[in-house]
C-alpha cells in the first residue's frame, strides 16, 4: 500500500481498477490522500475535430490560478492540430520536440498536386507528382521534365501527352488552381489515384495512423481560406513542433504519453484513444506470449497517461466524423460508462457498459462461425484474443454473442 499525494481518489479508483487486469502489474495499491472529487474523471466524445479543438480552448480557459494542462498523445501528429489551435488563439504552451511530418506518405503525393497548381511552371514540382496518375508512371514522368521547357503550365503540358490517366491529371491541377484548400482536396479524391489512396486510408479502417494523418490533414485543409495559406501554415507547424521556442511560465504542455513519465499537472486531456495507436497494434510475426507482453506494456502506458493528473483527467475519444478511427478498446475497462454518449454512433456497443451473457477465460477452446476454431489467448474487458489457425485475432466479446458469433467448442 502506497500513498499518493497527487492524484483525486476518482482518478486513482479508476487507474487501479484498469491496472489491475494485466498479470505484470506492479505489486501495489495507490491509496488516496485526498478529498473526493465527483467531476474528476469525465469521457469526451466529440461530434468532429472543431468540437474536439472548442473543448481544449475550455479547458485552457478554466485554469485559474498557477493551474496547468497537460494534454497527452501517443502519435506526435495529434500535436498538429492542437498546436495550431493555440498559436491562433495566442495561448503560450510548450510542446515536445517532434521531427514527425505531416508532409509524408499519401499525405506528401496529394500535396504534390497541389504544390503543381500554385507552381504550374515548375520542373521540380512535376517531378514530385505521384507516377500513379501518369499513363506509363515514373518513366513518362520523367521523360515529359527532361523535354519541357517551362513556357507553359504544367496542366497543359499533361493534357496534351494523349493518355487518359496523364490528361487527367493535367484537368485535376488546373481545376484545383485557386480553390479553397478543402474543395481541392475533396476534387483530387473524386479524380486521381492519389486521392482515392489518401481517402482508402480512413475508409478501410486498417491503418490508423494513415487515418490519422488523414484526418489531420483534412481538418487544416478546412482552417485555410487559400492553397498558398495551407501550405505556409504546415510549413510552419512543422518547425514549430520540430523546434520549438521557449515558453517560461506557459500554463499549457503538449506531450508524448512516453515524455510525460514523471511529470504531473492539475489537469490532463488524453488525446489518441484510438484503437490501433492506443493500444498500438504489435509488430507482424509475434508469438502469442510476445504479443501479450506487448499488449500488457501498452497498458501500462495508458495507466502513465491516467495517473499524470492532479485534479481531473477527460479522456477523448476520436471525432464522430473521423472516418477510419474506433475506440480504444481501454476504455471499455477504464469506464465503467463515458459521460458523453454518442446519438446514433456505429460504435456505440463501445460506450456502454459491458455484461456479457457468458465470458470465457484463455485456454477456452471456442468456435466461430466464419473463422473457425480457436484458442481464447486473451480476455480484457469486452475484448477477446483468439488464436485462429490463420493466426491471432482480437473481437469484441459482446458484439460475438449478440450476433451469435462465437461460442464455446463442444
């Protein structure tokens, strides 16, 4: 039994009822020192990222005195939004220093085509288009910069090659000149390959940080009036995240759940609880007993998160309008039932409070109906790890047995 000065007993409760479900806990109890706090633990499920974005500007707004706000994420592009947030209201904060771009993946090709439309007579910027919207790829590419003498807009040029794909292309940069940065993205996902690949990565919900960075992108696509203005303001960000300057006495800090270890402020906002980043997915190719350690680190990470607050910790879950980004399955055992409920949300078995009609323990032998026999590696919460002959798969027990799913193997 140990005593902790720092944190409101709801904290603590909810902190050691969540730790205690993994079998490498630390052996001990955080017995509270101080009062209760009713309004100390509280669920955020935001109808999209500008609702997400208004309640931090809340919180901020909230501190008094020498108070301070710690807002944690596991993915340093989480940091992108928040920290454009306060630069445009002109809160001070400090933020850990991040070499993470936004500019990278499908992210970089789709700016690539935007970059064509502000610099249309620019050798460079054709060569930095994805060889994906090019008839003959990366070859006819290169062989269109080696013969263009820049006189005219690279649209035209594209246009006239006589491919289908290349002429597109062409029609796409020239559409998107001087539209809004959100009209430009919405045209070049209905158009290109490029754009279809940047939507796929929150339609197929199999990479979450893709999604993320997806909907990162997006939602300053939609802060910028113009392309020229879009493309300053990433620039900025970036270098402000990869360096950036001193705050003395700023009130608000931004940082990775991992730099945060022994820290503490009066108030923690938990960004990332987000399946697939928070639990993170485990490297292919782990054994069972790999994975599981793998899976029990992850929650002590979110149990590092949980205890960083003094006073009140809300916990976030991923925008309604955030295609592509479930629940952490953490939640399910951290609350008992989120103080903010979505209306009508396809995840909303995430959010209520879980009793299964059976449970199972690991060694069950189970059956279900499209994968077949398995092997229960794992329960937490309303989650279960089976292992399948085609290798480990984590369900959700409730939604198995409401849908008759899976059951025990006779």
């Amino acid at each position: 039994m140990e005593e902790n000065f720092r944190s409101r007993p709801e904290i603590l409760a909810r902190c050691g009822q969540f730790i205690a479900l993994s079998p490498e806990r630390y052996d001990k109890t955080l017995r509270p020192s101080r009062e209760s706090r009713p309004e100390a633990v509280a669920a955020f499920h935001p109808e999209s990222s500008l609702q997400a974005m208004e309640k931090v500007l809340e919180a901020v707004s909230r501190l008094q005195g020498g108070e301070t706000l710690g807002i944690l994420y596991r993915n340093n592009l989480s940091a992108y939004l928040t920290a454009d947030l306060l630069l445009r209201a002109e809160v001070p904060f400090t933020v850990t220093p991040s070499g993470r771009r936004l500019e990278r993946y499908h992210v970089r090709d789709l700016m690539a085509v935007i970059r064509a439309a502000e610099e249309p007579y620019s050798r460079e910027r054709l060569l930095a288009l994805s060889p994906l919207d090019f008839d003959r790829g990366g070859n006819e590419r290169a062989r269109l910069a080696e013969n263009w003498d820049g006189r005219e807009p690279v649209w035209k040029l594209l246009s006239g090659v006589g491919g289908e794909k290349t002429a597109r292309l062409g029609r796409v940069i020239e559409m998107i000149r001087g539209q809004k940065p959100l009209d430009a993205l919405h045209i070049t996902q209905r158009q290109l390959r490029v754009g279809k690949y940047f939507l796929a990565k929150p339609l197929s919900g199999d990479d979450p940080p893709g999604a993320l960075r997806a909907a990162v992108f997006k939602e300053l696509c939609a802060r910028e009036t113009t392309i020229p203005a879009l493309l300053d303001r990433i620039e900025q960000l970036e270098q402000t995240l990869a360096a950036p300057p001193k705050q003395p006495g700023a009130k608000v800090h931004l940082t990775t759940i991992h730099s945060a270890k022994g820290l503490e402020f009066d108030h923690v906002l938990l960004l990332d609880c987000i399946d697939g980043l928070l639990p993170n997915r485990p490297p292919k190719g782990l054994d069972s007993e790999a994975a599981n350690r793998a899976y029990y680190e992850e929650m002590r990470l979110f149990y590092v998160a949980a205890t960083r607050s003094r006073e009140t910790l809300t916990l976030f879950y991923p925008a309604k309008n955030d295609r592509g980004l479930s629940p952490s399955r953490f939640l399910a055992s951290f609350l008992d039932e989120p103080a903010e409920k979505p209306r009508g949300s396809v995840f909303r078995r995430f959010f209520e409070k879980v009793v299964p009609s059976r449970s199972f323990k690991p060694g069950d032998r189970v059956l279900h109906k499209t994968l077949g026999a398995g092997k229960v590696r794992l329960v937490q919460g309303d989650t279960v790890t089976i292992e399948f002959p085609k290798g480990e798969v984590t369900l959700s027990l409730s939604y198995c047995l409401e849908q008759g799913l899976l059951s025990a193997e006779k």
